[in-house]
C-alpha cells in the first residue's frame, strides 16, 4: 500500500474562544483515493481541512505530509474576483507562482476546457450561474496541477440536478488527473457516490466514528444511484452516522 501523502496524528483543535473543535483525530490520506468527510454541521470537517492545508495549526498532536504542501483548497463558495474576467481568476495562482504569461494562459485556458468553459474565458463571474461559478473555482483550484484537492462542501447551494451533474464531472475530472481529493458533505448519498473512502465524524468536538471503503468500481454513471450495491452502502454509511451522531 501506498504511503500517506498526509497522516493526521492524534490532532485536537481549541480555538481561542474556548471551542473544542477536534479531539484525538488520527487518519491518513493515501494518494490517488478519493475520500469523503462526513458529519453533523459543526463536527469539526472543515476544521481538518484547515489543517491539512496548514490555515489553522492544531492545539495537539500532528500534521505531516510526505513532501511540501501541494494542493488547491474548493471553498463552500466560488470566492471568485467579481472584477476579473474568467480566465484572469483562473490565472491568478500561476501569476502569484511567477509563471511565464503565454505558458500560463495555455495551461488556465486547457483547465478552463477540462471543466467545460472554454467559451466563457472572457465573461465575468456575474453573468455565470451558480454551477458555472463553481466550475471555475474547481478550475482555478485545479489550474497548479496539485496532487492533492481539498473541497469544502462545495456544491451544497446548488440544486439538485446541477449537483448531479457537478458530481459526476467531478469524478471525470479526478479519474483523468489522478490527483487525490478530500471531500467533505453532509450527504450520505452524495459521499457514497463519489467516494473510495468515507469517514464519519461524530459531533463536536469531532472524532473519526468510523472508515467506511467504497468498494464500488470506477466510472461511476446514473445507474450506480440505482443499484443494490449503492443502496447497500447508503444504508451502511447512514448508520454508522446516526450511531456516531447518538454517541
């Protein structure tokens, strides 16, 4: 088995306010999975992506990567400049890189075209609905060619069909990069989708309550949603969060 690209060790996290977020979290992110962070609101997910991508430092124990940090953060919203045009936001991790501008606009207008806009480079980000938004984000997130991407519940505002469908380019997207992706939802149904691996958190302060493998084979299309094999899942992981919510 491949080593961990990230090992949490042990980690708590108290914010200054007194807030426990984590207590004793202990996981390993091995590369290429596609991992899932499932919990109640408040149970500390994003917290862990916070410290994975070193924006918060845990109160105790550890957090280790394999190499220097490489990865690109999906926030909950799009987080987009209003004033820029599409391409201009995709570019904007390469020019703070200090790469060169004609390999830097190939590289943003070939991920522009790996999310389906590469006829929006020059609109601006209010004449793009919300799923289209959302696809430059995971753009500009995707454009440094990180080995890791942290996603942060980031379809949750969208309707259902638009969801739907970002899942599914998602997974497109994650089998063609081979990049590993940490996902957190509060859906069981979308977890089990998308996932090789889930793993349930209790409520705050969070623990890992369980680690579910998804052993469900890759593509993954429409009719996976209506299999016994994914309703078999659902079931599984739908339990192991109501027993961690009870706990």
């Amino acid at each position: 088995m491949a080593l961990p690209i990230v090992t949490l060790d042990r980690v708590r996290k108290r914010f200054a306010n007194g807030t426990e977020a984590l207590d004793d979290v202990s996981l390993a992110i091995r590369p290429g999975e596609f991992l899932s962070l499932l919990g109640p609101s408040g149970c500390g997910k994003s917290t862990v992506l916070r410290l994975i991508a070193g924006l918060t430092p845990p109160s105790a124990g550890t957090v280790a990567w394999d190499e220097g940090r490489d990865l690109g953060f999906v926030f909950q919203e799009p987080t987009l400049m209003p004033w820029a045009r599409v391409l201009a936001n995709v570019l904007l991790p390469l020019r703070l890189a200090g790469m060169q501008r004609q390999p830097a606009e190939a590289r943003a207008r070939a991920t522009l075209a790996l999310v389906g806009l590469e006829d929006f480079d020059r609109a601006f980000p209010r004449q793009l609905s919300g799923g289209m938004k959302m696809r430059v984000s995971i753009a500009r997130a995707l454009v440094t060619e990180p080995r890791l991407l942290l996603m942060d519940e980031p379809f949750a505002a969208l309707d259902e069909i638009t969801r739907l469908k970002l899942n599914d380019d998602l997974l497109t997207l994650w089998q063609r990069q081979r990049f590993t992706a940490v996902f957190v939802t509060h859906s069981v149904f979308e977890s089990v989708y998308l996932s090789s691996r889930i793993l349930v958190m209790s409520a705050r302060p969070g623990r890992i309550a369980a680690d579910i493998a998804i052993d469900a084979p890759y593509p993954r299309h429409a009719g996976f949603r209506l299999s016994p094999d994914y309703a078999r899942h659902c079931a599984e992981v739908s339990a192991a969060l109501v027993q961690a919510m009870a706990a």
